[in-house]
C-alpha cells in the first residue's frame, strides 16, 4: 500500500524531502521491528542519485529511464516495506581532480579532453593524452584496465561533486527510505564510494584498479559480510551498465557459495543502461542468470519463506 502522501509525480520532482512527515506515516503503519524477522531480506541500492537519474541540466550523467525505474523502485519498497528488513544505499562521490575526469589529463596543445572521451593505453604510450598529475600510476591505471578485460578509461562530466545536490539520492527515494525506517525501527547504511583520485570505483564493493596506498583502496570486505548476512538480497539502481554491472560482477568474485549467490534478486526493471552499452550489458546480465541470480520484475510478489 502506498502511503498517502505518495504521488508517482513526487518521484520527477526536485524538492526537500519532508523526513518528519515521513517518519511519522511509516511509524503509523509500525507492526514488527525489523530486528524481529524471521526471512532477513535487504533491498540494496546501487547510486540512485539526482546526477543520474534527473535529466540535464539538473542531472549532469543522466541515465535514459532512470525517473522511471525509480519510480518503480520507490513503490516496490512501499509495497513491500513491512518484509524488508534493511536498506543499504551506495552514493558515488567524487573531487574534481580525478583519473576519469577530464582535469586529469591534457593534449600536447595543453587541451582536456572533452567528456566521454576514451583514453586507451596506446593513447598513453604515443602521447595523445598525457597526465598532468602522476603519470606512472596513469599509464599503470590505463595498462590495468585493459589487462584486466575491464571497461577502457572513459571522461565522465563532473558529476556527483562531493556536497552537491547532485550527489544525493533522488528526494522521494530519501522519503520512502525515511518511511521504511519508521515502519519497521530499522537503520539504513549508506556506503560512500568513489572518493580515491586514482582509480574509478564503479563497483560498491571493490575499485576498478586496486589503490593499497589509501586505506579504501581494496575489497570493501565490511559490506561484503553485511550483503552476506540477509537470506534475500534485492538489487536496483544505476546505471546498470556500469555501477550496478560491477556490483554484481563483484557478487560473483566474492560469492564463491552457489546458496549465497541464489540469493541475489536483480529488480530487471529497476535499472537502466548507458546508451551505447546496452549489448554488452544484456549480454552479462544472462551470463548472471546462468550463474544463479535471479532476475525479478518490481511488480513480483517476494518469497517470504
């Protein structure tokens, strides 16, 4: 049921959220603690931030569809809010001097690049895009990437600037989160990434390149073992191209139980694509289902035993 405050419209809106009011709706619909559950289940939500999800020039990497699958996202919590035991919210967060921003990097005319460029290492080694802060760790980063099979380095606009509105949750999301809280005494966790200059961190749980010199340089072991604890874990979020495809690419990494990785439900119409990486990500995506994970539609009733 949603509360009656909601309106689908809200989802579109930039606006302060109003916590207080609500708190008190999810506290008015209080039944059972969360500590109480007997099913543990969590909706795990991968960046769905105003930079992302509101299109320009509110939203400065605004993913096609992301409004929507918000929408659905916001309503499935609603609905199914007196079973979810707990939320846990990524929020990419970034400083303006940073590897895959267009700062990092100039020409031999002393020009950046423009966003959405891709530096390959052979760029790098001829010279077309050369660092203007630490180059043996650039050419190191851009040989990692593709070593690794990983996405080459792409420049992304400035987005989610650490302080910015762009950088927090769309506001009717923060409400149902808020409302959830009042509903079943529970706590959300919020996980900043994507804060070290020197490597991406599309992934929640580990960057794209390894950084041991920063102490959040590595495996996020901590959120790894809460993922771990839930006997359902539901995913949504953006984009699913990039973040929300590392995050479940980390999954399987660590995941090396075939029970624990039958518990990830991926919410397929919560989450949408960058244009232009559609294929490649449907493609890992079945690769996913014959893996064990479970692609389910918001609208799915969840199992509850």
């Amino acid at each position: 049921m949603l509360p009656a405050y909601y309106s689908p419209e809200d989802v579109s809106k930039l606006y302060e959220p109003d916590f207080q009011r609500a708190y008190n709706a999810g506290v008015s619909e209080f039944r059972t603690p969360a500590s109480a559950d007997t099913v543990h289940i969590l909706l795990w939500l991968v960046d769905v931030q105003i930079d992302f999800c509101f299109p320009p020039p509110i939203g400065r990497l605004t993913v096609p569809n992301a409004l929507e699958d918000t929408r659905r996202t916001v309503e499935w919590l609603y609905r199914n809010v007196h079973h979810v035991t707990q939320v846990v919210a990524s929020l990419d967060t970034h400083t303006p001097y940073q590897i895959f921003f267009p700062g990092w990097w100039k020409n031999k005319d002393g020009e950046h690049p423009q966003p959405y460029t891709v530096i390959t290492a052979e760029d790098v080694h001829r010279g077309r895009w050369l660092p203007v802060t630490e180059p043996d760790w650039s050419v190191y980063y851009v040989e990692q990437l593709e070593r690794g099979s990983k996405k080459q380095l792409m420049i992304w606009p400035y987005h989610c600037l650490q302080g910015t509105t762009g950088q927090a949750l769309v506001p009717a999301l923060s409400e149902a989160i808020m409302y959830h809280s009042g509903a079943r005494m529970a706590q959300p966790t919020y996980i900043v990434k994507g804060t070290i200059a020197q490597t991406e961190f599309y992934s929640v749980l580990e960057p794209e390149v390894k950084f041991p010199a920063h102490p959040d340089g590595g495996l996020n072991q901590k959120a790894l073992d809460l993922v771990r604890s839930f006997d359902l874990v539901y995913i949504a979020g953006q984009a699913r191209s990039h973040c929300v495809l590392e995050t479940m690419n980390s999954v399987l990494r660590h995941f090396h139980n075939e029970q624990m990785i039958r518990k990830i439900r991926f919410i397929n119409d919560a989450s949408s694509s960058i244009s232009g990486f559609e294929d490649s990500t449907e493609k890992r995506i079945h690769e996913w289902q014959q893996a064990g994970i479970q692609l389910v539609e918001s609208t799915d009733p969840l199992p509850l035993k």
